[in-house]
C-alpha cells in the first residue's frame, strides 16, 4: 500500500464485511516479493515479518485462487478491487452537452 492510502487506511474505522480497495492505492510487488507460498494469510504473514518486506496494516495479499485478504490490526479480512461502474452512454440521437444540443 503507498503510505498516504495508509495513514488514511490506519485512521479509518473499522467495518465489517469485505472492505473495498482502490487499485490506484497499491504498488504491484517487486520480483522476488511477490511469490509467498503459505497454507493461509496467517503463514504468510509469518514468514515475511521477518523479511526485508513485511505485511503492514492495508497490504493486501492475493491468494491462489485470486480472492484478496487485507491485513488489519486484528488479522485479516476479505477484500475486493473497487470497479467503477462504466458511464452510461446516451441513446441515439440525444446530445450529450449543452453544446452538442446547441449544434443540433
């Protein structure tokens, strides 16, 4: 996680549920960070708190299976990529601007 997302992420409240992540607030991992192999988010984490990148509180980790775990103060929870509803494009023949119903 870039660290402005996480002091944002440290004073937010905590809620239940899956909690919704923004992609622009997260940085793909390096090379050799990037492939942990662990029984569950708990293993991971152990094995890399001692490493030269641990899990801090907002990182996320991915499973094989694709589904996300964010680390939180107390253990993990579900979470899911934020997907921005694509825009509605007008119908046929309905302007879209004041300056595209002007032109009509």
């Amino acid at each position: 996680m870039k660290d402005a997302a996480r002091q944002h992420f440290r004073s937010a409240p905590h809620v239940s549920g899956a909690a919704t992540v923004k992609p622009k607030d997260y940085e793909a991992p390096a090379e050799a960070d990037a492939g942990v192999e662990a029984e569950n988010e708990y293993a991971a984490w152990a094995i890399l708190r001692n490493s030269e990148h641990p899990l801090h509180v907002g990182d996320l980790l991915e499973l094989p299976e694709g589904a996300l775990r964010i680390c939180k103060y107390v253990g993990f929870d579900e979470a899911k990529w934020l997907v921005p509803e694509p825009a509605q494009a007008s119908l046929p023949g309905t302007p879209q601007t004041a300056q595209d119903a002007a032109q009509a």
